[in-house]
C-alpha cells in the first residue's frame, strides 16, 4: 500500500536557523513527489515536483532532495513567514491521478 | 486566472440537514479533484473528474456523499443527510496534465469550512 510520513510533526526554529523536514514514503513505482506549503484557513499552495532520486529544486530558501525511499526540505536561514505546515505527497507510476498525502510538517519561526 | 474558487467558505448546520459545496476550477483544467482535511486523517482524496466524468471514487465516505459535474466549469460535492462526522474541510484542486507528468501539478481552491452540530 502507497504511504507516506513526515516527520517531524511540528518544528520550532529560531529565524536563521536552518533545518530539514523529512518525506519518506513507499508506493509502487514513483510518478512524481509533491511538497506544498500550506497557511492556516488556506489551500495548499505548490512548491516543488521531483520526479528521480537525486534531483534537486531551490526556490528562495527552500530546497527539495528526492532519494528512492525519501525527500527532505531543507529550510536555509529561514524567516517567520515560512512559517507554515509544510505537506509531501507521492503519485504512483500507474494511470490513476490520485496522490496519497503525509498528515505535514507544522513549521514556527521565531524572530 | 482567478484560480480554483470554492463557496461557500464557511458552512455551519445541523445535523441531518443536506449541504452543498461548489466548486469552479481553473479555466482549461480537465481534472478536478475534491479533498477533505482533518487533523487526524490529513488531506483524504474523496473523488477525482477527468473531462467532467468520475474517475474514482473510492474515497467518498459512504452514501451519503455524493458528487457531480455537470460542465466543465462547475462541480458539486453534496452531503446528506449530514452527520457531526462530516465536520473538515474540503478542498477542491484542479489540473490540467494533458499527457504530461511536468504537468500535474493539483492547484487547490480555498476550501470551505464545515461543522456539523
């Protein structure tokens, strides 16, 4: 069965203090692994697709790694406003669209 | 684009009553997907649409939930009769992948609220 674990489930830092979050996940073959970044009373927001083990992507501060049984987001001297829960989800290599989701990341910045 | 837009946002109801949330996808987007989050489940994929017909829908909860598409631009999830259970918040995403794994990104809506008394 396709599942996916993050951890760990909150995260307190002190602004410029780097850190990583972790995805692990199993699921029969891997279409692609999705992180999004979610603020509370919003929808997530997308971040980054990897799609092969080794790939990487930087989006500010943010960068995503992919390995065959896990991805991190590594968090560079992070500010209070990427503060938020931070969600991972896998697609399998089948037809289906569906994506199986981790329960996130809850991230807090202090200043 | 105005982007996935979801209404109502908040929705309060007794127990038994039916509701209805809408959805209105990203204009050119073929797929649509309707999500319900809790804190101790996550985001759960409840059914999901490709060019207005059910995909599947093997996460829908029971019966009592069901969803429609009727065009391209507009979907419904419907509850009823609703129960305290049901309280979440559902999400509607869509995409538009047409063949392309770089594509399919799920661009999601702002959610609509729900308690069930």
């Amino acid at each position: 069965e396709d599942q996916v674990t993050q951890s760990p489930e909150a995260l307190r830092l002190q602004e410029g203090e780097s850190s990583s979050l972790n995805c692990s996940y199993t699921v029969s073959g891997l279409r692609g692994l999705f992180w999004y970044r979610q603020d509370p009373g919003k929808g997530p927001e997308f971040l980054f697709t990897l799609y092969s083990a080794g790939e990487e992507k930087e989006k500010e501060r943010l960068k995503a790694t992919l390995t065959k049984k896990e991805s991190f987001l590594h968090i560079t001297a992070p500010k209070p406003e990427d503060s938020a829960t931070y969600l991972c989800a896998v697609q399998n290599a089948g037809n289906n669209r569906k994506l199986i989701w981790g329960l996130g990341t809850s991230l807090a910045v202090n200043p | 684009d105005a982007g996935v837009i979801q209404s109502p946002r908040h929705e309060v109801t007794e127990m038994g009553q039916e509701v209805t949330l809408r959805c209105k996808p990203i204009s050119g987007h073929d797929y649509l997907f309707w999500y319900r989050q809790t804190m101790m489940r996550g985001l759960e994929l409840l059914i999901y649409f490709n060019n207005n017909v059910p995909i599947d829908d093997s996460g829908m909860p029971e019966d009592r939930f069901s969803a429609k598409m009727p065009n391209a631009s507009f979907s419904t999830l419907k509850i009823q009769p609703s129960e305290p259970r049901d309280s979440a918040v559902y999400f509607c995403a869509s995409s538009s992948p047409r063949g392309r794994v770089s594509q399919e990104t799920q661009y999601f809506g702002p959610g609509t609220r729900l308690l069930v008394l």
